[in-house]
C-alpha cells in the first residue's frame, strides 16, 4: 500500500506525463494550475516548485508568463 507521500507523488507523476512533450498550450497552462494546487502538499513541495521553476524556461511565452 502506498504512503502518502508515495500518493501524492504518484499523482504528481500522472500530472507530469499527461503535458510531457506536449505542444498543446492549454494543457500545459492546465497543468500548472494543479501543480499551485500540489504546491500546498508539504510533502512534495520540493519537488513541485522544482518543476514549476523549470516550466520557466519553456519555449512558449505564454507558459513562462504563467509559471
């Protein structure tokens, strides 16, 4: 059975995987609204302002503008 920090991290990996290589800008900006969701999560606070922190230097404008 998983933790929950083992849950949370699995929900932030499903989060990852469905805008992964993604040209689809709405789901990108999407994502990113549930990653400020997980960034309330004490647990993989870390690792969400990790990956937020890495959408800033995304090529779409739009997506760095939001992150």
């Amino acid at each position: 059975m998983l933790t929950r920090c083992g849950r949370w991290k699995s929900i932030l990996s499903l989060v990852q995987k469905s805008h992964y290589q993604s040209a689809h800008v709405p789901k990108i900006l999407a994502a990113l609204e549930v990653y400020r969701g997980l960034a309330d999560v004490p647990e993989i606070k870390g690792l969400v302002a990790s990956k937020v922190k890495s959408m800033l230097l995304h090529n779409y404008t739009k997506v760095r503008v939001a992150a």
